[in-house]
C-alpha cells in the first residue's frame, strides 16, 4: 500500500511539473510575441507585397524572394524553447527583420533589440543569425558554424544605378540599377570578434595562441586540400571545436 501510494504521489508530482513547464513555455511565447509586436502601436506598417526585382534590377536588399519561417532562439539572453512561428523576411541592407502581418498585403519591423538569435526556413533549409557587437554597433550576422568557436557571416549591400554611358566608340557602365553584397567573416570566441578572409592562413593565426584549436585547425587542413571556400571554413571551425 505504502509502494502505491508513493507512486501516485510520484507520478502526480510528475504531472504537476510538466503542467507548469507547459505553462512557463506558453509564458515565454506570449512574452516574446508581446515583444515582437510591441513596435504595432506605433502604426509601424508599411505595404510588403513582394520582395523580387522591379524591373531590370539586378540582386535584391532581402534575404528570400519570398516570406521564410522565422523562429526565435534567444531572447533577453535566455534560449527560447517553443517559440512563436511568423512569416519574415531579413532586410540584409538595413539589417532588420520583416514581419508579415494579418492585414493582407502589409508588414512591419519588429522590436528586435532584446533578441540574441534566430533562424530563419526556406525550402526546407535554415539560415541561423546572431546578434553581434561589431565595431561597437550590434547586428545581426548569419552563423555559419558554433559552439566554442563561432563562425559568422556579415552582409553589406550596397545599391548602384544604372550608369550606362553610350560614347559612341566605347560604352561603360550598366545599364540596370543594382544590389551588390558584400560579405566579411569573424571567428568568435567569448563574444568577441576576430575578422578573418576565407584563407588557410587566416584562420590558423586566428587561432594560433590556442595549441589545442591551432592542432585541431592543421589536422583538419592537411586532411582537406579542396579549395578554401566557405563550406571548408565552417568545417573547420567545427573540427575545433570537437
């Protein structure tokens, strides 16, 4: 009697714990969709109904040419477990965030300042971002490997038009208005950023005064002699940190 007893207390222990995990997720949810949302009294929308080239414009200020599934992962430095799912967009010029509203046809930017990490779904593939002090200014950058060692992505987009000039002879310029990005890597560790170039050489002095990551880096390298390009870069980063 006394065995049954103690586990029905077990089990309704059990239950109460769970009730009021599920209760603390649906908290955390509601908080950050009241956060997200908080810039909606300020009648921040704007019309948003696509995000492909006008005309003849060559690249795009976005990251999709369509509505991805964003995700929060960190905010308020706490890790987000059941996050609220909205139809986004990233603003790579402006690094901001699009939020796509109810009303068909609109959107706003949300109050992003308190949100550490997200990820962003398209076609079944996740673009990871974290937010980053870089030169003093916080943006957000994608992140292409984690963990000990992080290495992130930083975007800008600078916009050129058309400049098409006919002199009979010779002809220089585009004809075409155009979005050009640009892109710089870091290597984090302890939040702080190290800029590298995607080169052999660059990454192993970024990691040189660390024996066990520099090891790690020449035995990824010598194992490796493709071409050093992004792919490469991430893999090595999570050869370090293994």
């Amino acid at each position: 009697m006394k065995k049954v007893t103690l586990s029905l207390l077990a089990l309704f222990t059990a239950v109460l714990s769970l009730s009021a995990q599920d209760s603390a997720n649906r908290i955390q949810t509601t908080h950050i969709a009241n956060i997200l949302d908080n810039y909606r009294s300020l009648n921040n929308y704007f019309t948003a109904t696509g995000f492909r080239p006008v005309g003849n414009t060559v690249g795009s200020p976005y990251l999709y040419d369509d509505w991805g599934r964003l995700s929060i992962d960190s905010m308020e430095n706490k890790p987000v477990k059941h996050s609220m799912v909205y139809d986004a967009n990233l603003d790579l010029e402006k690094n901001t965030l699009i939020i796509r509203a109810a009303s068909e046809g609109k959107a706003y930017t949300p109050e992003s300042r308190y949100i550490q990490a997200f990820h962003l779904v398209k076609n079944d593939v996740a673009a990871h971002f974290v937010n980053v002090d870089i030169d003093g200014r916080l943006q957000f950058v994608q992140q292409l490997a984690a963990g000990k060692y992080s290495l992130v992505k930083a975007v800008k987009v600078k916009f050129e038009r058309a400049n098409f000039v006919d002199k009979g002879v010779t002809q220089t310029g585009h004809n075409y208005d155009e979005y050009k990005r640009s892109y710089t890597y870091f290597l984090l560790k302890d939040g702080i950023p190290t800029k590298v170039s995607l080169k052999r050489k660059s990454f192993l002095s970024a990691v040189e005064k660390d024996p066990a990551a520099a090891a790690a880096a020449k035995k990824f390298l010598d194992s490796n002699d493709a071409s050093f390009d992004e792919q490469t870069a991430a893999g090595l980063v999570n050869a370090i940190n293994q």
